[in-house]
C-alpha cells in the first residue's frame, strides 16, 4: 500500500471506528458499508428508526461517538435478518446493531425509558436469576416500572392476556413467590458471570 493510501485510511478510521471495531461485536465490518440503503429499506420498522443502521454506520465513519450510542435505534431491532439476507456485502448487520446497543449500555449512555431497551434489560435480569423466564415477574416490572398508577392501569388493560395465559397453563401464580429454574441455578449462575469476564477481557472492560 502506497504512503498515500495509508494516510487516507488513517484518517478514514477515526477513533470512534477503531473504537467499535475493537469493542463491538463484528464491529471491524463497519468499514465495508458502501452505503446503499437495502438495509433501511428492508427492515419492517424502517420507517420508525431514528437512524437506520445504514446511517448508524455512516456516524460512525463520522465519528459521532455520543449521536450514534446515545441513538435509540439499535433498541428497535427485531432480528429479522431481513438486512441481513439482502445486504450486497453480507455485513452481519443484526449482530452490529445488537452490539452497539449492549456496549452503549454497558458504558450508561444508551437512551433512558426506552421500551424495548427497558424490555431487554428486565428479561435479562428475569432470566438470569434462575436460567428460566419467570413470565409473572416479568409483567409486574414492566407494568409497575412507571409507578403505581401505571401499573394497574396497564394490569387492568392486560387481564384479559393473564387470564389467557392462566387457562393454557403457560403461566401459574405460584411463579410470584419465585417459580421454578434450571437444576443447577448456581452452575447456571457461575457460567453466566465466566462468559461476562470472558467477554470483559476481549472488550477491555477489564484487564
């Protein structure tokens, strides 16, 4: 590579860039968008995204570091990989989106009272509690997240779903008082904290 090339692509990669490249997962394809827009025309909440991932890639070439983790738009992929599917260069786009997301939030700078990041972060924690999705639990934060008032009222809005879940025995009230989980809970646990060190150490989180 000519001295003249190098140059280029040195300013070309910006630290936010490197950044992503080096703490996001699949981060290092950014690069190869060439900014065609079959990705936000493919996705079915297109019209509803801050910044399609096309234009989440461009920031980031930009480097607009606090614009692009600060974007609600990550928080709105479904993993339809209809992206994906029809991207010319087959950049694992869903995997990027999903990675931006999780290190913004790692680094507290993604969106506050965004529904499907508020939805996300209360699953995980449902989840990894006793390796099983306690579905009762689950509902009483998301409703009662807002205060009180809002929780009954979105309770009252949602019987008729409980009541329908109660009867196809998908959900039992007994789950209040903790529900049942995987055989070994502390194994689980313990696999789960390995692979976020594991996961610490390859982003820099941690040494």
């Amino acid at each position: 590579m000519s001295e003249l090339n190098e140059q280029a692509l040195a300013k070309y990669r910006n630290s936010f860039l490197r950044e992503v490249e080096e703490r996001v997962d699949e981060g290092e394809w950014v690069k190869m968008c060439m900014q065609c827009g079959v990705c936000a025309g493919s996705c079915p909440f297109g019209p509803h995204w801050e910044h399609s991932p096309q234009k989440i890639f461009m920031m980031i070439r930009a480097g607009k570091r606090e614009e692009v983790l600060a974007s609600d738009s990550m928080w709105m992929c479904t993993s339809c990989y209809n992206c994906v599917v029809r991207c010319p260069r087959k950049l694992p786009i869903t995997t990027i989106m999903h990675g931006l997301a999780t290190y913004a939030h790692r680094l507290g700078l993604a969106p506050k009272n965004q529904p499907t990041r508020d939805f996300s972060v209360i699953f995980w924690e449902n989840f990894t509690r006793n390796g099983r999705a306690n579905e009762i639990r689950l509902m009483l934060r998301l409703w009662f997240k807002d205060g009180i008032g809002a929780g009954i009222r979105k309770a009252l809005a949602m019987k008729d779903v409980g009541l329908g879940m109660l009867r196809a025995k998908r959900m039992s009230p007994l789950e209040i008082f903790g529900g049942h989980g995987v055989k070994d809970v502390k194994g689980f646990q313990a696999m789960i904290r390995k692979a976020q060190e594991i996961e610490d150490r390859k982003r820099g989180f941690s040494k």
